[in-house]
C-alpha cells in the first residue's frame, strides 16, 4: 500500500519530509494549548425593552422581555395559545368561511407580532378596548380583531365566543406577559413616513417591479405553494384586502412597507426585512399598489361617522 | 559518551543549513522561461485574460470587501494566524507592475515569486500549473492593462517565527505540487474543456477536495484518485463533493448545474457561504458552452467509494404534523415560530426564493457545519442579472446554543431527511469560529437601492 494519505509523488523520500513533518507538529501542539479555554454554551439573548406607565411614557418602570413560543408549554392553556398563534399565521387555511381574501393575519403582523414597527401584538391586549376615530365608538380586542376580518381579510367575523376568537385572544394575552392594564411596552406599532410627501405611481410601479413582483407577482397576484396555501399575499384584485383595511391608504401602507418589506433581503431581524426604501420609494409604492383595483367594503358608509377623515382614506 | 549530544548538535546544525541552502535553490529548479512576447495593449488579448481571471476566479481572495479589486489584504484564517492575499494591481512599487511575463508565469502556475521565494499553498498553483502559456499570456495583458493600479502595501502574516519561514515551503512544494500535464480524461472535447476548467483555473478542489496533514489535496485530479473532488469542510463550510453519490452530485442534473453556476440558485436550493461568492465573482461570468462543459464533466465523476448512491426512502410526516399543529419536539415549535414561514410547512421553501431544507444535503450531510454557520450567521444569495432579486437568511445568533441544536436536528431528520445528531458542543464550537471570521460580500444584504437596480439592468 502506498501513502495514500500523504499522496507522495515518487520521487519523494523521507528525507524530505522529516522538516515539514516537524513544522507541521509543532503548528498542531501550539494549536492544541491555545485551545484550552473552551468556550460555554450562551443562553438565549431575548429582546427586551422598556415598560411605561400608560399616562407617562417617560417613566421606566420595568422590562419586558419578548418571550419564545418555546415558553407557551409552561402555560395551563399552552394548547389554546398554539391553536390561537396557528389561526394568526395560517388563517386562511384554517378558517376558510372567514377569510374571503388570500391572506392570513399575519401576512401583515409580521414574525407572528413580535416586531416593534411591523404590526406587533404586543401592547394589544392591554389598548383595547378603546374609543376607535374610525368606528366614532368604542371597540374591545374582539371586536378589533373582526374589524381585521371584515376589511383586511374581506371575509366575515367570528363568533364573539367561539373557541377559534378565544385561542386568537388567548395568544395576544400570553405575548403580553401579565404586562399590567396600567402599562404599556415602550414601542411603536407602524414607523414614521412623510405624510407631506405626494406618492408618484409611475415611478411606483417601477419600484414594485423591481422590489416587490418577485414574490408578489408581476399582476400584484401574490403566490401560493403546492397545496394552495398562502406564501405571499395578493397586493391587488379578488383576492386582496378590500378598501377598507388600513393598507389600502397610501401613507399608512407606506409606513408598513418602508419597515417591514422586503422580507429576507437582510441578514439582521427575524424576517431579514425592511429598511431598504427612502420615504419618497414607500409613499410611491403604496401609492401605486393600494389605488390597484380590490374588493369594496360594504361596511364604508359608517366609518369616520364624527368627521377627522385622514386626508388618504379610500372613501 | 559526552560527545554524542554535540555530534547530535552539530549534525542538527548542519542538516538544517543544509536544507535551508537546498530551500533556497529549489525554487529555481520549478521556473520556466518562455519564449511567448506578450503585447499587453492588444485589446483582444485583454479582454480574453480577463474572461480567463474570471474563470480563475482571482477576484475573489486578492480583494477585501471594502477594497479596490485585485488590491489584496484578504486575510486567509491558519490555526495559527492569518496570512494576507497580495495585491496583484500593476502598481509597480506595491503591486505587480514590475513583473515580466515570466515572473506572472512562474508565480501563477510554479509557486515562485519574482525574488524566488516560494508561495504559501493558500495559493492554488497546484491547479493552475496545468494552464497553458498562452492563456497566461492573455491573463497578464490584462492584469498589466485592464486592472487599474492600486497602491497597496501588502501585509504581513501573522505566523508565529520560524513558521514564517518561507524556505520550507520550497520542500513543501517539490512534495505536493509537482510539476504535471494537463491529461484529459476523454476524447469528447466538450468533456476535456470541462474536465480543464475544473481542474485548473476553477481549482474547485482547493475546497472540495480534502486536504492530507501537509495541507496539500489529497488528489489534483480524478486520475489521481476518488479522493478528488469528494468533499471536504473550509471556513466553517462543508464544500459538498461532486462526484457521483447521493450526498454529492447524485440527485443533480447537469441543466440544474448549468442553473446553479449561472444563477446562484435552482427551483430548490441557492448558493451560500463560498460557493456564493464563487458564483458572483466567477462561474455568472462563463459562457453556457463552459458551464455546460463543467456540468457535463462533473457528472461523469463516479460515486466516492464507500458511499451510497441513494438512501433508503422515508416517509414524510413531518409536514401533517407542522400543518395541524402537532408540535412533538422542542425543535418543532422552534421551527415553527423562526423557519416555517419561508421554508414552509412541506420543508420545500419557495423555488429560486427559499431554498428548500427537505432533500437539500447541505442540511442533512453528515458534517453539520454548513447549516449551523448559516444559521448562525446568516447570508445572501449569489446577485447576478438573472433573478430581480438576491434573498438572504436571516442570522439567528440571539438563539441559545440549545436552541440551535435543537432546531439543526429537527431539521436535520424532518421530511424525508436522515442525518447524525449534533450536539450543542458543535453550536458552540461554530460560534467560537464565526466570532473570528471576517465578513464577506454575500453575509452582507443586497443593494436594493432604485438606482442599483437601474445599473444592474435587469429586466
């Protein structure tokens, strides 16, 4: 058997070797004692961020730390939070009577609502309920969350008490983490946009073709896996949200785009998202794609009933 | 009895200025001169050498991320201590301005500098030596003409003394690089140019062939032995092997390796860490005739012995469980919280967006450090005028080192998958290892900006 391991061409003798061998011991031994201080395995690093009282949101009171869904299972009611994070990942799928557009609730609150500026569930346990400008009422967490499924799903609400509204509350309430009625964690649901800006569809449309048609298609018709299921939503037509979600208004779909879109173009957050258009690009984008042909909705005529219509409302 | 240790001594002294002396003169022994006179303003030559250093993919360690290309500074991590790639501009004081055409020659294809010192390995002369002089005369047209000339200093490396002793390489050299022929393994002369490209400029065995403890490839050639091109792991990566089993080149078809050269990507998987880099500093440059070629003769390359062609099939019933909410493991909810969205329920991902991780070797083989380095770290895509857009995966280094564990053998052994059980030690190890690398272009994201995209062209 030759040395296979070494592959020596032929003329090669050990003579030859003997100095690259030594070399090559006295590399791995300076190796071997630098590596003595073996490195532990580090824990989880959690987000975390402040918490505020409701009436003063200087004053820091505490920390609130984004928990894991690996966490749930020390929960009594662990199975109800899973079903309910379920429904808010893939609700078109599991409540196909409700959900009229292809799109399932976390299309838009994105990582599941556990990012600051992308729609977070975070503090909506403790807003609600609250006097709504756009119903002129008071809505709870309930009716807030059928308000999502009438408009942005364009489909039909749930039953107040049904176990699927129950599971769905059931999560916000667990992302909470017993956060006091009183108080609030210190960030912003949507970012901040130039509302002064004037959106330039032309120049939308090219921007949408070259960020956003790859995955949401070159029709705005979104895409689908094998099964049919939702990988990316329709951003216009039959199966898109309808006039009356907040992201058929420029300004505000403006403020979600320029934060949370694209996804998995960075290699920092848990989507790999945002911060890659200038407000100008956003406002443009979405002033482009939210005027794009969708379903009306019906419930229009009483919204904004006490007057304040934000100046990009669709009606 | 007393003499003995000065006899040893004096011997020792002797035999080391003795080698130190035939250090010296080996070099010399491996140099040519040729006769070829190279006209470095002849724009057809230029262009020529500049395809010929794409295929060669000199760009890619002779620049840094932030550096002017060819500048060099590209720190090359030993256990030992970096070594710094050079800069090859035609800067006549830092660069290689004054280099003749022999000098090119003879350090590109021998190992031998212009002042006759021998090159470290890092440089892959062992594959370039079988270039022929005229592709080299083409090459330096363009590295003196069509390289813009960068004031550089070159850095030092960071080898502990004595082991900076550049001489030693010179044995290092008569041993694993010796001088051969380029040998076509076929008649067909679509094979051989493949079998060429493969072998030489592309030096894809500087990564996928496992290296023996003098560092050197275990085989240049698939005629030197199975070895070649059969995998091995560098830089935290496991550069798959490329010959004929299931966790090589089995499941490939020579049209989706043309894809992957070209694009970066195929409907199921996409290029990441080096090969990333390979395939936006390089292989998206080469004619479809050479990416055939190359495709072509990869395929031709048998099963590494020992290993299976195929593995016993498995039934899938991960994805029914993920779909209805069946969480049996830790790793499962981790999965479904951070992966699921992209790489789905069914483990498929999206085609040309999301790779997908059922059936993707790179997630099940045996050696575990390509998933665990992407997942820890991150990366992008290979960006070519092909696709609109480059995807990157996120880093998820805020896991706990369990966590990763957990997840990495989750997915490891779902869907149809079958790999080994890591451990949270390999976490840990890797993370160690990445906390020293330095970043490259494509663990960085995309330009996405409007007037990129109106420079990139595409469509």
């Amino acid at each position: 058997m030759n040395n296979s391991l070494l592959n020596l061409p032929d003329a090669a003798s050990t003579r030859f070797l003997r100095l690259p061998l030594t070399v090559i011991t006295v590399a791995v031994c300076a190796f071997a004692l630098s590596g003595c201080d073996s490195p532990k395995p580090i824990e989880r690093n959690a987000t975390q961020f402040d918490l505020v009282t409701t009436d003063d949101a200087n004053q820091d009171i505490g920390t609130y730390v984004l928990p894991q869904d690996t966490s749930i299972l020390k929960e009594p009611n662990a199975e109800q939070i899973f079903y309910g994070k379920r429904l808010l990942n893939e609700t078109k799928r599991l409540l196909p009577d409700h959900v009229g557009a292809a799109m399932n609730c976390n299309s838009c609150h994105i990582s599941q609502g556990k990012i600051p500026l992308g729609d977070p569930y975070i503090n909506s346990y403790n807003f609600y309920p609250r006097v709504m400008p756009r119903s002129g009422k008071e809505v709870d967490l309930i009716g807030r969350i059928n308000g999502c499924f009438m408009r942005s799903m364009n489909g039909k609400p749930l039953d107040r008490e049904s176990a699927e509204m129950q599971a769905m509350v059931a999560y916000m309430k667990w992302l909470a983490q017993n956060t006091p009625k009183s108080q609030k964690v210190a960030i912003n649901n949507a970012g901040e946009v130039d509302t002064s800006l004037i959106g330039d569809p032309v120049r939308g449309e090219v921007i949408y073709h070259v960020q956003c048609a790859t995955c949401h298609g070159d029709n705005g018709e979104g895409m689908k896996d094998s099964r049919g299921d939702i990988v990316f939503p329709p951003l216009w037509g039959d199966e898109s949200f309808n006039i009356g979600a907040g992201m058929a208004r420029t300004y505000k779909a403006a403020a979600f785009v320029k934060y949370n879109m694209p996804m998995g173009i960075q290699t920092k957050g848990l989507w790999g998202h945002g911060n890659v258009l200038s407000d100008q690009d956003a406002v443009d984008v979405s002033e482009f794609f939210t005027h794009k042909p969708r379903p009306d909705f019906p419930g229009k005529v009483n919204d904004w009933p006490t007057g304040n219509k934000p100046k990009d409302a669709r009606y | 009895m007393k003499k003995w240790p000065a006899i040893i001594g004096a011997l020792g002294v002797g035999g080391l200025a003795l080698a130190f002396t035939l250090g010296q003169v080996l070099p010399s022994l491996r140099t040519s001169n040729s006769v070829i006179q190279v006209d470095i303003n002849d724009p057809e030559l230029i262009k020529k050498g500049e395809y010929i250093a794409r295929t060669a993919d000199c760009v890619a360690c002779h620049s840094t991320l932030e550096g002017e290309p060819y500048a060099g500074g590209l720190p090359m991590l030993t256990p030992l201590g970096a070594i710094y790639s050079t800069n090859i501009t035609p800067d006549k004081d830092t660069g290689i301005g004054n280099y003749s055409f022999d000098d090119f020659n003879n350090a590109t294809k021998h190992g031998v500098r212009k002042d006759n010192s021998a090159l470290y390995p890092a440089m892959p002369y062992p594959s370039y030596q079988i270039m022929p002089d005229e592709d080299m005369a083409a090459m330096y047209a363009f590295f003196m003409s069509g390289v813009k000339a960068v004031k550089q200093p070159n850095r030092a490396s960071e080898l502990p003394p004595v082991l900076n002793w550049r001489w030693p390489l010179a044995y290092w050299q008569a041993l694993f690089a010796p001088e051969r022929e380029f040998i076509p393994a076929s008649d067909d002369a679509m094979l051989a140019r493949g079998q060429y490209l493969i072998e030489g400029p592309g030096h894809c065995g500087s990564c996928h062939t496992e290296r023996g403890i003098g560092f050197q490839e275990l085989a240049l050639s698939n005629a030197d032995s199975e070895e070649f091109l059969s995998g091995a792991v560098i830089d935290g990566w496991r550069a798959k092997s490329l010959r004929g089993e299931h966790d090589g080149l089995a499941t490939w078809s020579t049209a989706e390796l043309v894809d992957f050269f070209k694009t970066g990507r195929t409907e199921t998987t996409a290029a990441f860490g080096a090969m990333a880099e390979v395939v936006e500093h390089s292989t998206q440059y080469m004619t479809e005739g050479d990416l055939y070629a190359m495709s072509a003769y990869l395929k031709t390359l048998s099963p590494k012995p020992g290993e299976a062609v195929t593995i016993a099939a498995k039934e899938d019933i991960t994805t029914q469980k993920l779909l209805d909410g069946v969480y049996d493991s830790r790793g499962a909810i981790l999965y479904a919280e951070y992966c699921q969205i992209c790489h789905r329920a069914d483990g498929k991902g999206v085609p040309r967006i999301f790779p997908a991780l059922d059936g993707n070797s790179a997630v099940y083989s045996r050696d575990a450090d390509s998933v665990l380095q992407i997942t820890l770290s991150g990366g992008r895509m290979p960006d070519t005028p092909h696709d609109r857009m480059a995807f990157t995966m996120p880093e998820f280094i805020n896991l706990s080192d369990a966590d990763v564990a957990e997840v990495v053998n989750y997915i490891r052994n779902s869907w149809t998958n079958q790999g080994s059980e890591i451990n949270v030690d390999d976490v840990v190890q890797m993370r160690h290892f990445l906390s020293k690398k330095p970043k490259t272009a494509t663990d960085l994201p995309p330009d996405l900006s409007i007037t990129a995209a109106a420079e990139g062209a595409k469509p």
